[in-house]
C-alpha cells in the first residue's frame, strides 16, 4: 500500500510505551507502524531522525475571543498559534458576544471555525438555558461551560449568559448535562467570600494588581476551595461528569483525590500559569497584571505537581486568555479593572517539555496529561495517541533543542507574551492535522479553515 506520508527515523511516543518506529499515513489517519527503514512506498517522506513523535495536543479550555472581542485575537491566529505550538484541537470557550448557550448561537459560532479554523476545534457552550442544553449536546460538544461567579449584566469578561453562582441553578444545569451525557467543566469561585475579602483589600487602599493576587490567594486559596467543595458534594448528587478548571491549591487537590477515591465521576485541570508563572511572587511584582490569571503561593506547587503525578489531575489545558497591553496597563494602578488571564497556547508545549528534560514529569505522562487523557475524558475517538486507525494529529518534537521565548515569535494578535525571557528544552518543530503538515520550522504553512469539528463520542 503507497502511503501518503511516511516519517523515519522518529522516536515514537505510543500508548504501549517509547519505540522507534516508521510511521505511514493514509487519508489522514495512522495506517502502518514498522521497523525502521521498512516504509519505503510513499508520496511524501519526512526525516525525523533525532526528533520525536508525540500525538498532537488537545487542549480544552481556551479563550479565542471570537465573535465580539476580535481586536484581542480571533479564531485564524488563535489556531495558528496552536499550530505553531504542537496543539491540534482546541475548545473554546464562551465568554464571546453573543455567548453560545443556544443553538442558533453555536451554529454560527461553527460556521466561523469551519471558514476561520488552521487546526480542530470544538466550543464548550454555556450551559445556562437549561431548555437548550439537551440541543446543544446533540451538535457533538465535548462538554458545556459555567462561571461560578454572579451574573453583573457586564459585558466582558462574564458576560450575561454565562455566570451562575446561585447553588439551585448550578444543581439544576448539573441534572440537566448528567441527563444529556456530556461534562459540565466550571470555573469554581465562591462570591460571597470574595466579596467581603476583596472589600477589605479596598478599604486599606490597597487595589493595584498586587492587592488583587493577594486577595484572590487569601486564606490559603479559601474562594477556590471553598467553591469546589460546594461543586464535590453537587456533583456526588447529581452524578454530572465534573470537569474542574484552574485547580491550584493545596486543600483543592486533597479534596479531588478522596473524590476520586470515593468513585466520583470528576476530572480536573491545571493551567500552565499555575505551574510557570503565577507560582512566584516576584512574577507578579515585575509583570503586574500581565501574569495574572492567579497568584499560586509557594507551599501549594509540590502538591500541584504531585497532582499531576498520580493522576489526581487528569489533564493541562492552557486556558489561554489573550488581552490587548492596554488592558493589562490598568492593573499598575487598579487590578480589578485589568482584564485577567495570560496567553499560553502557543508555548506550553515547550514548557511541558522541559518538564519532563528536567525530570518533574515522565515523558509519557506529559503525553498523557496534554492529548491521550483530554482525548479519553471527552470521547474523542481517534484523538490522542500513536495507533493504527488513529488520526495523524502529530506532532514532532525536538526534545534537546533550548530555546528561549521571545515576543517577536508570538502570533496572538496582542504580539506579547508574558512568559518572554523564560528558556526551555524541548521545542516542537512540526506539527501535522489529518496527516497534512500545518506548521514547520517556525512556519505556519495551515491554512484557515483546514480544520474540522473534534466530535465527542455520544455516551448516552
């Protein structure tokens, strides 16, 4: 059989452990693995002698920012970063204008990543409606998304339409995804402590965005776990699949842990900031609101990587939040009026990577917590690992190359990256969609609108 593509000479990163194999493609699936030097028959051959192969990313938690806030990113760079570093499908999420919690709203939303889109995609609607829930899982979404925060009626970053922090709504948008068989991720917060926290950080005068890391970091994380012990107990009533965003403290973990001990049916998520960034104080004093997203104090990070060692949690996702510098500027002065969130997509392979150089993370764990867990929990068939029949999502990764990160590599539209100046080991140098190469050697050769639908499975 003539393959389409062929790689040699490759390192390959298997569900059964580390080989060095051939690996044939056809019509964008895996076809053929064999000894080295035994694929011979193709229209194309890539050399990979020395790199190795990993199957593409999947992140999903990320913030595209289209429709409605496009002057910050949009689907066509938001992709392109992805391409660039190693991501081949990517959820948004929905904090966009108009949010999609309902159909009509996610079928236009679709239409833009079918036109706009460099690799796969998915959206994680709101799921707010609970009238719109049952439709919406039927359009193939791999889970829904709600802020636990109060509905303001302001319009970025927690727009009407998908901020529920009232438990009996919670409880009832949980029975209602439990009932259509799809996950429910949430950002955890609990307002009525941040209220009277934050309150005290203002009466002392103290509201530039260092006041606002300490003040979402007060009491050893007590808003975060506080609002995920509330979403354990809803979810051991309702038996929704959790899904847990920006799990970063110490007792948040603990919990998850006797969670899943329990048989609970919860998955959760660290964040690269956790890990790279807003894990040291000095960060946020030279870099303000640019590094936050959140403050994660020292004595939480051993747990946070003990986490991700045991399987306590199950995958990285970036929860790449791009905001333009003048949004970021404000925080100098006033941090709850900075817009917050970092951007990430396009450099957390490499930081992932260098994990693993430096012994913190197998390598194959890193494989599993960045594409084959996020592909198992969400039901994407043929996503997440090197097997025959899988799809040719891949990425090639030079795993002894150091580089450093600049801003002039940055393909967001915001053209920065807080995480300029950091240098690791590992660089992904060619990633291919379906078996089509969509970035190589800091290229992004993909075109808009080159990717498809990453579809869950239906479990119901």
């Amino acid at each position: 059989m003539t393959m389409d593509t062929v790689i040699t000479g490759a390192r390959v990163v298997t569900p059964g452990g580390i080989v060095n194999a051939d690996v044939g493609i056809a019509t964008g699936r895996i076809a053929s693995m064999a000894l080295p030097g035994t694929l011979t028959d193709a229209t194309e051959t890539i050399d990979a002698a020395g790199l190795t192969l990993v199957p593409g990313f999947i992140d999903v938690h990320s913030h595209h920012r289209e429709p409605g806030f496009t002057h910050k990113e949009d689907i066509a760079s938001a992709t392109a970063a992805c391409a660039a570093g190693g991501v081949t499908t990517t959820f948004a999420m929905p904090n966009v204008y108009p949010p999609p919690n309902t159909v009509d709203v996610l079928d236009d939303m679709f239409r833009l990543y079918e036109r706009s889109a460099v690799v796969n995609w998915n959206v994680n609607p709101a799921g707010t409606i609970l009238e719109e829930i049952p439709k919406l899982a039927r359009r193939g979404i791999a889970a829904f998304k709600v802020f636990m925060v109060v509905d303001t009626g302001r319009d970025y970053p927690h727009m009407p339409g998908i901020g529920v922090h009232d438990h009996g709504r919670l409880l009832a948008i949980m029975e209602a995804c439990a009932a259509a068989g799809v996950p429910l991720m949430v950002h955890p917060h609990d307002q009525a402590l941040m209220d009277h926290i934050e309150q005290g950080f203002w009466d002392r005068g103290e509201r530039d965005a260092l006041a606002y890391a300490k003040a979402y970091a007060a009491h050893d994380g007590l808003i975060w776990d506080s609002a995920i012990g509330t979403l354990l107990r809803m979810q051991a009533a309702t038996g929704v699949h959790l899904h847990l965003l920006h799990v970063q403290t110490a007792g948040s973990i603990d919990m998850i842990r006797r969670a899943k001990a329990r048989g609970q049916h919860v998955t959760a998520e660290i964040n690269p900031w956790a890990l790279f960034l807003g894990h040291k104080w000095e960060n946020i004093e030279r870099l303000g609101s640019y590094a936050l997203s959140y403050w994660v104090p020292e004595q939480h990070t051993p747990h946070l990587w003990e986490g991700l060692r045991d399987g306590t949690v199950d995958v990285i996702s970036t929860d790449h939040a791009p905001h333009t510098r003048e949004e970021k500027e404000v925080g100098w002065e006033d941090g709850w009026k900075a817009h917050t969130g970092t951007p990430s997509t396009q450099f957390y392979a490499r930081m992932m990577f260098d994990a693993a150089h430096r012994g913190e993370l197998r390598l194959e764990r890193v494989v599993e917590l960045c594409a084959t867990a996020p592909a198992r929990r969400f039901h994407l068939d043929g996503k997440g690992e090197i097997a025959i029949g899988a799809d040719a999502d891949l990425v090639l990764v030079d795993t002894e190359r150091t580089t450093t990160i600049t801003d002039d590599e940055v393909l967001s539209k915001i053209g920065y990256t807080p995480y300029a100046g950091q240098t690791y080991t590992g660089l992904p140098v060619r990633t291919l969609v379906a078996g089509k190469t969509v970035f190589h050697d800091g290229v992004v050769t993909g075109a808009p609108g080159g990717g498809t639908q990453s579809r869950r499975r239906s479990t119901t």
